[in-house]
C-alpha cells in the first residue's frame, strides 16, 4: 500500500469527479436550463414536457464523462 502511488490517484480522482458532479448537477438545476424550462411554460404545457425531457438527457453526459475519466485515471 505504500509502495506506489496508486491508491493516492484513485482518491484523488475519486474527490474531484465527486466535487465536478456536485458542480454539474447545481449548474442543471439552478443555472440556465432552469430558466429555458420555465420560458417553454408560457406556449403551454407540452412544450414544457418537451424541454424538460431534452434537458434532462443533457443534464447526464458530463456527469458521465465525468466518471468516465475518474475510472481512466
């Protein structure tokens, strides 16, 4: 365990996904997809659903790619 330096690496990626993650999800829930979201409200509630949906799909590729590049490193 204390002979390489792999388990620091694996922490460390560990921390920073978590950390990118949490920063992600604020961004998608409190940033500008919100307020596009809640544009598309005022034409009616399918355009609503609509957004919602695209938005969400979105909202989980960088968390992906995140842990992704966690689990590379």
């Amino acid at each position: 365990m204390f002979g390489t330096l792999n388990f620091l690496w694996a922490i460390i990626s560990g921390l920073v996904s978590g950390i990118l993650i949490g920063l992600e999800s604020e961004y998608f829930t409190s940033g500008k997809p919100i307020k596009e979201i809640a544009k598309s409200a005022v034409s009616g509630p399918a355009t609503t659903i609509v957004t919602g949906i695209a938005i969400g799909f979105e909202s989980t590729i960088l968390p992906i790619l995140t842990i992704c590049g966690a689990t590379l490193i």
